[in-house]
C-alpha cells in the first residue's frame, strides 16, 4: 500500500475513532437509564435511540473495515429491533451481555490500530451468538440458563479517546478576529522602530558634529559658539519631543498589546475548555460495573456536568475519580444497595468545586487510627491526641487503609494518597468530611484553567521562588517575640491560631546569610524584630515557612521541567519573569511533606542517639514460601521473588506449605487457592491457628474472582487476594513490600 493509502487510511480511522466515541458514549448512557426502568414514553424513546446509534456505529465500523465491532453492532441492532417491535423480554442477562458487548467495541475502538485481537474476535462471537440466543428463547431469559457471558478486556473504564477535540465555530472566528487586531500592533511596532531609529539618527549625526575638528574650533569663537549653542539647544528639544512623543505612543501600544494579550489568552482558555460531562460520563457504568462485582446495586446520580473546565485538568482528574468511587463502593457502602453522587459546581470565577458523597456507613475513626499506627505513620500517642476530623485527614495519607485484606480494588492504602497527589498537584485542595452512619463526602476544589496561575514571589537567602497563591493562606509579618517553644518545635500564634514555624531555608537545602556572626532563623543568632511568614496549607497541615523578603504577586505562566528533569522534590516548574530571570515554582504539597519529614528525622535521630541499638538497620533478607500445586506458576512466583531480592522456598501443595511453615522461619507466605490435600483457605487458617505463626503475612494469589471468595479468604486470615486475571508483577511486589 502506498504512503499516500497509508496516510488516508490512518485520518479515516481517526475520524472514525471520533465519531464512534459519540456513538458509544449515547449507547451506554442509555442502556444504563434503560436499566433504571424509565416510563413507557421514555423507553420507547430511547429503544429508538439506541437502535439508530447501533446501526450508524455499524455503517460507521464497516467504512474502516472493523468486522469485529460490525458483527457486534448487528447483534444490538437485532435486539433492539426486536424490543420495538415487542418481540423479545428486556432482562438483567441481555443487559449484561449488552454491556460487555460494549466493552469489546470500546476496546477494540480505543486500542493504537484498531485491530481487533483473535482474543477480541472470539469474544465478539461468542456474544454476538449468546444475544442471539436470548431473542430466540424469551420466555426465559435469565442469567441462569447457561447463557454464555465474554469476558471484555477492561470493562467500564476505558472509553476511547482521540487527540482531537470540539470546538465552537463562535470561539474560533472570536480568536480569528483577535489575532487579525494583533497585525495592526505588528504595524504600530513597525512605525515605533522607524521613530526610535530616526532619534537615533539625529542624535549620531549631532555627536558627529560636535566631535568633528571643525566642529571643536567653531566652538572656541563667540558668534559661532552662540550659534551652535542655539542649534544644539533646537536639536535637544527636538529629540525631547521625539521622546516624548514615542514613551506617549509606546504607552498607548502597552495598554492595546497588554489587552489584546488578556483577551487572546482568554479566548484560547475558552477554546480548550470541555464540559466536565467529558469525563464523569463514563462513571454511571463504571460504578454499574463494581457494584456488580460485589454484588450490589448502586445508584449513580451526576450533578453539574456543564460545567466547563479546561481539558488538560480533566485528563489528570480521571484517576482520582476512580479511586473515589472504588473507596465508596468498596468500604463506603456496605449494604446490598446504596447512592454514590458526583456534583460540580463553580463557587467563583477561578475555580470549580467536585463533590463525591455517598450514603454508606462513614469512615470509622478507630479503625484508621489503628492503620495508621500499624503503617508506622503516626505513634498511638499523637493518634489518640487527634480529634475526629484530625483523625479522617490521616486515610489521605500513603499506606494507611482499613480494608481488611489487599485486592486489586483496594486494601493498598493508596487511593486517598494518590487523589490528594494529583489534586494538589493541580494547584487544587482535597478536604473529607465524614460521620458514622451518614456516609462520607470528598471535595475537591480546583483551578477551572491551567495556564496561567497568580503566585507570591518570595526571596530566601539570596533566591527568588514563586508560591502558588491557590496554597497561601496568609502572609504575615510577626515579631520575633511571638515565637515560642513547644517543646523542641518553634510555634508562632496569630489570630488565636497556633502555627509550626519552619525556615524555608533549611527545607530547600539553602545556607541562609549571616547576620552579625550569626545565622539568621526563627531561634538562632541575633534576628530583626520582625520576619515574614507565609502560611501555607495542604489538605491536613499549616505551616509558617519563614522567608527573607516577600516580593511581590504576580500572573505567570508555568512552564514543565521538561524531559530530563521529570520529578525534583519540591519544584514543580519554573516561570521566566518579566527581567527574563528564570524562577523555579514551588510545589507547596511537597514544602510541607519535606518540611515535616525533617521533622520526623530529627525526632528519630534524637531517640536514636538515646537508645543506639533501635537505630541500627536489619541486613536480614526476608524470606518467603511459596505455595502452588503447579511447577509452572511455582517456578514464575519463586524467579519474580528472587529478582526483587527476597530469599524464596517452595511447597507443592497447602499440606507441604504448613509442614514447612511449622518447621522454618518464615517472614511471608504466597499461596494459591485450588490446591490437594490443604487448599489456600485452609492453609491460611492453620496458619492463623498457630500461636507463632498467628502474625505471619499470607497473600493469596489465585483465579477465583468471586465476591464469596474474596469474602473466604476474609474468613480465613488472608492479608491480600490477588485475582490472577488481573494479576501484574508490580502489583504483587508491592503487596510484598507493604506486608513484609
């Protein structure tokens, strides 16, 4: 095939890619209302609907030669022919099916070629024949007819996406109109220059002049001296008016380019602005999907979806969405049934406000406190200090989860951790409100652009940094007298509020200037009466980070470390200022987590200096046995353990594994599940049973998906159950770590 075929091939399926995430996206919105048992009216609105998407989807996928997602498009087609028609009984099984068939084309749609895998093939068949099935037997379509159900790659989550998006034809033409006003200041610069370059000239040629010998000897006699005095004294005043005349004039320009700029940026905003339905659209069934899994029936309710928010904000949105609702379905809502709601909304101009609630029991403080204090991350001391806000802040930290056994939903202890990340790393705040009984609610509060940000630029040591103003609570500036000790911590009070102070310095790693022999700080050598402070805030913490000098607050325009430089602990970009001087910007999620890392470190350096043996690491590798009746995933487990480090013994079945327990010592245990003689679930409760063994950490890594076997290995003991259909290395490596 030749370039040119090649190249057309590639902009048809784009198009098509396009057009088909509209398709999929009316189908799947109505099938789940269809679901919701809508008035006679309705339904017949949206059979109607449905059926017209699906035979378009069809023409649509047979243009690009996509057979597998035409053969299925039919399938639903026949379906909902037959449902208008009256010939054939919805049910919960032909939903399902008509779910998953879904889920294959969204698959195969948002795959790099859209070429559809002998895996996919094979699904679209075998759903294709079971929806034909379903029509042919009406009478009795449930799901426990032996009906067979394909397994779609990755159902509810993956939607399709192009590097493409919609824009109104009125926003273009406004920012056509807006860069064809940018000619006539191309035009002015022009005209500016020509003025600046003939004063320069007048004044060269008066230098010439005067510096000329014949010039310096008319000086010297009286007439000609007056005479040059009064030609020079016209010239002066005639480069005094040009001047003039071109600071007036450039004055002008200032104030048309410095609008034009706003109004352009503006426009440009808007041009990538989306409504946020882009994204929550995909929720209904996502949430469909879990609460099936686990058997249970979920109302989804979608509030505020217009609301318009830039592109590249939602993007970085849609995992921490997902952590969300897992975390409700998974812990929140314990009963057969229940609600989830995602509500946005705009409280001003700047910023856009999410809200994920749902009605089940609440977050238990008791049952947190403990996990935190089992991950090591606070002391049962400062755990029982904390009040019941204080206490739910602390699930937002990393490894603290109160599942009661790791799966591949949840258990890890990184949802919250990794909504809170990507959150504040948008410039946005994360807050959790929650009550036993009543259900937990989390908002989120976001930027509704990411282009350009207000920030506070402050001087430390002889460095300039920019602060997002987003992260700023308050500047202050206090008396030196106002900072106390609590204990070995510097606290500062303002406005009835206690404050840890930290020297910014110090968190950056910067040697602060030395002030009459001694170094300049909030407890150290002798300080000015006064110092600034800027409180800043994340989620869970304030902090006064002292600085040398505020500057001043700007608008700036971020720019990304770029490639070489993906990550650096607390800087998240940098902006070029007006002087062209190169800022770094700070990443205030980080400045606080450093902040109270060092102190941590002090703290464990000071009892380590007390109690020498505590502070003295453990070279022991840890070891772990590893249980499975087949030699081949025996052998995979026992190579993929032993490449992370770990020391790894082997047992062929539940029975040989507790021998071996009994008699080694051993730090883990990985097991299946279906094995002879002792299965998993057995083996774990021997192993529970055992006075020594009763603390040993038991994962189990097996094929039954069940919501009742999850709930077994719950019964048994186990620490984690990890399905092996969704099984990855990383994913066991870290349960690994987290456990050991």
């Amino acid at each position: 095939m030749e370039n040119n075929e090649l190249e057309f091939l590639k902009r048809l399926k784009d198009t098509f890619r396009v057009e088909a995430t509209d398709h999929l996206r009316s189908i799947s919105n109505g099938l789940l209302e269809m679901e919701k048992t809508p008035s006679q009216d309705r339904w017949t609105e949206l059979t109607e609907s449905v059926f017209r998407e699906s035979h378009s989807l069809k023409g649509a996928a047979r243009s690009v030669n996509l057979k597998t997602v035409e053969s299925l498009c039919r399938a639903i087609e026949s379906v909902f022919s037959a449902l208008k028609h009256g010939s054939a009984t919805p049910s919960a099984a032909m939903f399902d099916l008509l779910h998953t068939s879904m889920d294959i084309i969204t698959g195969v749609v948002s795959s790099a070629e859209m070429e559809g895998s002998a895996s996919d093939s094979e699904a679209a068949r075998v759903n294709a024949r079971s929806l034909e099935e379903i029509l042919a037997e009406p009478s009795t379509p449930t799901a426990e007819t032996g009906t067979p159900v394909a397994q779609a790659p990755s159902p509810g989550v993956n939607v399709p996406t192009a590097n493409t998006m919609r824009v109104s034809v009125s926003r273009i033409d406004e920012i056509l109109v807006q860069a064809e006003e940018l000619v006539t200041i191309k035009l002015s610069v022009r005209q500016r220059r020509a003025e600046l370059l003939a004063a320069q000239q007048s004044l060269q040629a008066w230098k010439d002049e005067t510096s000329s010998p014949s010039g310096q000897q008319s000086s010297t006699a009286s007439p000609r001296r007056e005479e040059r005095l009064q030609r020079d004294e016209a010239l002066l005043g005639a480069l005094s008016e040009q001047v003039t005349t071109l600071a007036r004039n450039l004055g002008h320009d200032q104030y048309s380019i410095n609008r034009m700029v706003d109004e352009h940026l503006e426009s440009i905003k808007k041009a990538v602005m989306v409504p946020v339905s882009s994204l929550v659209e995909i929720f209904p069934k996502l949430i469909r999907d879990l609460a099936r899994d686990q058997g249970k029936e979920v109302e989804s309710i979608v509030l505020g979806a217009e609301v318009e928010c830039d592109k590249r904000i939602l993007e970085e949105l849609k995992d921490p969405l997902i952590h969300l609702v897992r975390n409700a379905i998974d812990h929140g809502i314990q009963g057969a049934a229940g609600k989830i709601t995602i509500a946005i909304a705009v409280p001003d101009s700047s910023h856009m406000e999410i809200r994920v609630s749902d009605d089940g029991v609440g977050i238990d403080p008791a049952r947190v406190r403990e996990a935190a204090i089992k991950s090591g991350i606070i002391t049962r001391e400062s755990a029982e200090k904390l009040d019941f806000d204080g206490t739910v802040a602390l699930a937002f930290l990393s490894g603290v989860s109160t599942s009661p056994i790791i799966t591949d939903i949840s258990g890890c202890g990184l949802g919250l951790a990794i909504v809170r990340e990507k959150v504040e790393g948008l410039g946005g705040s994360v807050a959790m409100n929650s009550r036993p009984h009543e259900g937990t609610t989390v908002r989120m509060l976001l930027p509704l652009t990411r282009s350009t940000f207000r920030g506070v630029l402050v001087r430390v040591t002889d460095r300039e940094f920019i602060v997002p103003t987003v992260s700023v609570e308050r500047i202050s500036s206090v008396l030196r007298s106002a900072i106390t000790m609590a204990g070995d911590k510097p606290m500062v009070r303002i406005d009835d509020v206690n404050y840890p102070v930290v020297d910014m310095a110090g968190v950056l790693g910067l040697t602060r200037r030395i002030r009459n022999g001694s170094p300049a700080g909030p407890l150290a050598g002798r300080l000015p009466d006064r110092i600034f402070v800027a409180i800043l805030a994340t989620a869970n913490h304030r902090i006064a980070f002292q600085v040398d000098e505020l500057v001043d607050e700007l608008e700036v325009i971020q720019k990304s470390l770029g490639s070489m430089i993906q990550r650096m602990r607390n800087i998240s970009g940098a902006v070029i200022l007006g002087n062209g001087a190169v800022v770094p910007v700070l990443n205030v999620s980080d400045l606080v987590k450093s902040a109270l890392l060092d102190a941590a470190r002090t703290g464990t350096a000071n009892k380590a200096s007390k109690d020498p043996e505590s502070a003295e690491p453990s070279s022991r590798i840890p070891k772990i046995l590893v249980a499975d009746d087949s030699i081949t995933a025996r052998s995979f487990l026992k190579n993929l353990l032993e490449t992370a480090g770990y020391m790894v013994s082997t047992a062929v079945d539940g029975a040989d594994a507790y021998a071996r327990a009994i008699e080694g010592d051993f730090d883990l245990v990985v097991s299946d599940v279906d094995m002879p003689r002792m299965s998993g679930f057995e083996l774990c409760t021997r192993i529970r049973g055992e006075k020594r063994l009763s603390a040993l950490p038991v994962v189990l890594v097996t094929a039954l998906e069940s919501r009742d076997d999850h709930e077994r290995g719950i019964d048994a003991g186990a620490d984690a159950y990890i399905v092996k259909s969704s099984f990855e290395h990383s994913n066991l490596l870290e349960v690994v770590r987290r456990l050991l």
